[in-house]
C-alpha cells in the first residue's frame, strides 16, 4: 500500500472510497475522496481500487452530484431572470450583477481544486487556499482585511475520535479538527461580527456542528455527525453569492439541496450577498488608491 492509491475498509464493507494520505507502520492515514472525511486504518483492513471510477459507491454518489450541479445551475438562471424582471420591467438599460465574493480556505488540495471548478462554473468570484486546518486562524487573521470578502469557507477533513459514549460528541476534544474550525470562525466574527456582512459556512465530516454554530458560523456540519460531500460547503457559499441582499437565503432550500442533506448541513437565517447594479461599467483596469492621499 503507498501514498496516493485509492482503498476501501473491509470492515466497514467499502462504504466510502479513500485516499492514503501516509502510511505509519501497520496504519494508514486516510482522506476521503468525495467526503470530506479523516481516518486512520490498520494495512490489513484495507483493499485497493484499481478503478475508483467504476466502484459502485462512487457512480452511485457522482450521480446525485452532478444532478445537484444541474438543478443549482437551473436555479441560479432562474434566479438572474427573476432579479432581472424585479428590476427592470420596462428598463432598456444594461444592468450588471455582483455576486457575493467567496474567500475559501480548505484542509484538502484535491477539494480545493474541485471547488474552485465549481465556483468559476458557476460565476462565482471566489479566493481559494489550500492550507492545513490547525493554520486556518492564524491565515484568515492576515487575509481577512485583503481580500474583504462577503462570504468564508473554512472546511478540509474532520471526524470523530473513537470515544466510547454518546455524551463525547458534546466535548471538542472528540472531534478530529472542530477545535481548529472554531478557532477560524472565532477570527472571522472578530474581524465582523454581523452574520449578515460576512457569512462564514465552516465544518466537514462529523464536525461539531454547535460548537461551529455557537462560535459564529452562519451554516455549518454535521448535525448527524454524518459524512458530509465535498462540495456541501460550496453549494452553500454560491447559494449565499447569489441570494439578494434584500431576502434571507432559503433555509429548507439550500440544506435540503445539498448532497448531505439535513442530517448533514444546518445553520440559520442569513441575508444573501447579491446586488444588481446600473449601468454596467466600461471594462478597465483595477484603479490602486494613491499612496499619498492624506484625505480632506
């Protein structure tokens, strides 16, 4: 077994297909490849995938994701058509739209990778960082102030430590990266506290979902201590992007939209971050403030 293949548990009857991250010994560190789930196996446990696309799992779940795609596509038209009538009934001019800008930090290079595809698929202005969870906090204290951005993600790998009671899911000791998460929503709600200038979408598998929430989060995973999709967190982000900002994004609607569900992705009523604006500029280079300008 090295790095880089792709295995299943037989103990858990390969349920979800993984990446070996690293091999210590007789153990593995793995990451999940559509969830966004971190966990360790014994060599023996584990059974190489020589063809990851045609595991009956991963068609299974690659399926929903691309119907989800679709039906977030569909509505992302009908939402700019809709805006596009409210605004401009007998209008002839060209009005031009602003979605809310995204800045993403994420635990998985892969992922990272995989939600910026969407993003740009979507028209989403997004900033995306591959950096590792326990460096979150300190990072989003430098770039908050640079990138000024409507909406963060903090995500990567999480899960839960093998505890031996149910009254160990309400401890952040019991949670592989939670700890690390609040620590990043923490910065965020310092730097703005109100929920509706700045969302903040944080969590993955199995993460403590109140604590995230309790923290500051306006939307965060997983109720159900289940797994979560890699993608959960940016269905929400472009969901919030293209929300107006006169309406609250739809609760039922994004939750129940992602590929995790309810179970899997809570949070609470939050403004959206789009705005139409008018006329629609002349394209020109980004304009830098003067230096020098002392103001009055």
């Amino acid at each position: 077994m090295e790095t880089g293949d792709f295995v299943v548990r037989r103990s858990y009857g390969g349920d979800v297909l993984f990446r070996v991250e690293a091999v210590y010994g007789d153990t593995a560190i793995l990451k999940g490849s559509d969830y966004r789930l971190l966990a360790d196996a014994p060599l023996a446990d584990l059974e190489k995938v020589a063809n990851p696309e045609e595991l009956g799992v991963t068609k299974s779940l690659r399926s929903k994701v691309k119907a989800s795609n679709r039906r977030m596509s569909a509505e992302l038209i009908d939402h700019a058509f809709a805006s596009e009538l409210d605004y401009r009934p007998e209008e002839k001019h060209a009005y031009f739209d602003l979605p809310g800008k995204v800045l993403h930090l994420d635990g998985d290079a892969n992922y990272m990778r995989k939600s910026m595809q969407l993003y740009n698929q979507m028209n989403v202005p997004a900033q995306g960082l591959h950096v590792a969870e326990n460096q979150m906090a300190d990072l989003l204290y430098r770039l908050l102030p640079q990138v000024k951005p409507d909406i963060v993600v903090i995500t990567g790998h999480d899960g839960l430590l093998k505890t031996p009671g149910r009254s160990e899911l309400y401890s952040i000791g019991s949670y592989k990266n939670s700890q690390n998460f609040v620590n990043a929503v923490h910065v965020a709600r310092e730097y703005d506290k109100n929920r509706d200038n700045l969302v903040v979408v944080a969590g993955a598998c199995q993460s403590y979902y109140e604590a995230l929430l309790q923290s500051g989060a306006n939307f965060a995973s997983s109720p159900g201590r289940i797994l979560i999709h890699a993608l959960d967190p940016v269905y929400i982000a472009i969901k919030a992007s293209y929300t107006s900002i006169r309406e609250c994004v739809n609760l039922p609607d994004v939750i129940h939209g992602t590929i995790s569900g309810i179970d899997g992705v809570g949070g609470i009523e939050t403004m959206g971050r789009y705005r139409v604006g008018l006329p629609k500029p002349i394209e020109v280079k980004q304009v830098k403030p003067n230096p020098y300008y002392m103001g009055g």
